[in-house]
C-alpha cells in the first residue's frame, strides 16, 4: 500500500473517525495521483513531485487541515467558501462532521502540479 509511510502518523490519531477520515484522503490523494510520493516531514503528511512540495494534511481535535500552500489557497478561495470550510492564507479546515469535496481536492493538487512543473525548490520562492 502506497500510504504506508503514514502508518505510525494514523496510528497516533486518538478518534477513530478522525483516524479513518485522515486515512481515506491521504489513499483518496494516493490513488487519484499515484505519481506524487507520500512522505511524513514536520511530522506532518504530505505529497511531493520531483522533489518539490504539492500539499500536506495536519489533524487538530476539530478538523483535517488541508495546505495546499498560498497560491492553491488565493486560486481556489470561493470554491473553498462554497464547500462549507474556513481557511487563512495557506490552508483550510475540513471539520470532522464535514464531508470531504473531492472535487475541490482534485482540482487543488492538480492545478498545484501543475503551476509547479518547473519549481525547483520545495517551498515555492
């Protein structure tokens, strides 16, 4: 299984519907994009492609943090508004009880690797 490098990040997420829910969008990004690598860095989820950051998930007692970083954020603010979630300038939370618009993350992590086909760097400069 692609995700196994997220095993022990799961496996320390106390509530089990927040630990399946974590666990369905990080396969869901895996099966969707199967060549972005999965990989744990700040002790954090995250996909990467060549090298180069494409987005990272973080749990809080509330929600499933979603960080596609600014630009996917400032692109995709009224879609995210409309989905029913809050974010600040580099993430938005998906609250647990939520149902998670697969659309929307479809259409984040495309457009991100998109618009970072040619970075070189892993954070965008």
């Amino acid at each position: 299984m692609k995700i196994d490098v997220f095993t022990e990040y799961l496996e320390r997420i106390d509530a089990p519907e927040s630990r399946a829910k974590t666990k369905d969008v990080l396969q869901w990004v895996a099966d969707t994009f199967p060549a972005l690598t999965p990989r744990i860095a700040w002790n954090q989820p995250m996909f990467t492609d060549h090298g180069t950051y494409i987005i990272g998930f973080s749990v809080s007692k509330k929600h499933l943090a979603v960080s596609p970083e600014r630009e996917g954020i400032l692109r995709f603010a009224a879609a995210i508004e409309k989905s029913g979630y809050e974010h600040s300038k580099m993430l938005f939370r998906i609250r647990w009880e939520s149902e998670v618009d697969y659309a929307l993350l479809e259409k984040i992590i495309a457009f991100t690797i998109e618009d970072k086909a040619n970075c070189t760097t892993f954070w965008r400069k």
